[in-house]
C-alpha cells in the first residue's frame, strides 16, 4: 500500500500558479511534463533542473514522441524555459501572465466566442460552433494551398506535432530545395528533424550541414546538431525558449 510521506520529499506551488496551470487547458502529456519540471525544480528548491528525455519518458510513463510533442506545446506557449545543454535545462515559467493562449475547440452551433479567464485575466480564447472547421486546418499547421513547402511542413508535424516557423524555414530550405532538387532536400530534412530534438532544430545549422544529413551515409553517426551552436544561433536558441 502506497504511503506518501513529506518527509520523503513535497512541492510547494503558490495557489495562483496551481490556479493558471488548471485553466490552460493543457493536454495530459503537457501536464505530466509540466508537473514533471515543478517537482525536479521547485521540488529541490531550484530554478531550472537539467532533465534527459529518457527521464519525463520514466517519470511521466508516455513514449518519447508524446513527450517531445509535449515539451514542444509547452514551450510554444512560453509555460516552460528551455536552455541548451547535454541535457537541456528546463524551468516552469512562473509569471503566467506571460503564458500563451492556447484555441480550445468545444461543442456548440454558433459562431461566438467566449473567454475563460486566468487568475489575473489572461485570456484563453475557446471558440464555438463554426470556427471548429478552421481550428481543425491549423491544427496540421501546414499552408491551405500547396506549395514547396507543404511536404516539408507535413514532414515536421509528423515529427514534432508543433507548429514549423514557415519564413525561417524558407528562407534557408528554399536554396536547398532549388539546388539539390525537392526529393534529396526533403530525404536530409526528414533525417535531420528524426535525429534533432524540437528546441534545437536550427534551419542555418542545417543549411551548414546539410551534406552531413544524407540518410544513405550517416546512419548510426552522432548528429551535428550536439555539436555546441555558434553564438548567434545559440543565444536565438535560447532566447526563444527563456520567453
């Protein structure tokens, strides 16, 4: 019989905290890993803790892709912070204020909207009836009209689940694309996101590698993505995931 005990260990959360995290409407693997962080940070009275992937997969009991999908939601949201490092560090983003509304879908036949609010009045926008259809088409975050781009955007949401920044992205896969031609491009990029964690997807550091990537010559080799980014690319990194 299971018999938990402070003095094994306990977290303490302001109620306001508890309160945001309870009404943005967080998946249960964005809330596993969620609570997964609070316990290994604030749980050891510290800011950030750096946590391996295998670790939330053992903590939290979801495959590796769910709970990179799930980190990747958090951190699209600025919940978490992220900070490169061999693990990467992560942290809760206490000041919820700063939090990202999230678009909840729900039941309903009319098109208004109606607003469930934070403990400071943070909107979370949960739209009825007739936005659904077009909720469902964001949701694959990839262009209504097919372009060039569409097979590499199909490509990350298979991955990553998470929204793929479109003017980044083209802007260093389109010279790939035009020169190497759309199916070895896509082949590298396919092998590039499969061996690269979602933080770190760097579209310069593949434009860079990008004869590194060739699925036919590198199985089994260490991606050069652990190599340590340049400071630029690092401090993007970082910056994005620090919110």
């Amino acid at each position: 019989m299971a018999s938990p005990q402070i003095e094994n260990g306990y977290l303490r959360l302001a109620h306001d905290l508890v309160q945001a995290i309870a009404r943005a409407q967080l998946k249960p693997a964005e809330s596993s890993c969620l609570l997964c962080i609070a316990d290994n940070t604030y749980g050891w009275n510290r800011k950030t803790a750096p946590l391996a992937l295998s670790f939330f997969c053992e903590w939290t009991g979801y495959s590796l892709s769910v709970v990179r999908r799930a980190l990747r939601g958090l951190l699209d949201r600025n919940i978490i912070t992220a900070k490169r490092g061999r693990p990467v560090s992560y942290g809760v983003q206490k000041d919820y204020e700063k939090w990202r509304a999230e678009v909840v879908p729900t039941g309903g036949q009319h098109a208004e909207m109606t607003s469930k609010m934070s403990p400071r009045g943070n909107n979370l926008v949960v739209p009825t009836g007739g936005q659904q259809l077009r909720k469902k088409k964001e949701e694959k975050n990839i262009p209504e009209r097919n372009t060039w781009l569409t097979p590499y955007a199909t490509e990350w949401q298979d991955r990553y689940g998470g929204k793929m920044e479109f003017g980044i992205a083209a802007k260093y896969l389109k010279p790939l694309h035009d020169e190497h031609g759309p199916e070895k491009t896509l082949a590298h990029f396919k092998n590039f996101i499969e061996q690269t964690e979602a933080t770190f997807v760097s579209y310069p550091r593949f434009a860079q590698t990008f004869g590194s990537w060739n699925p036919n010559k590198n199985k089994g080799r260490r991606p050069p993505s652990h190599i340590a980014m340049d400071p630029e690319h690092a401090a993007y990194y970082e910056n994005r995931g620090n919110g």
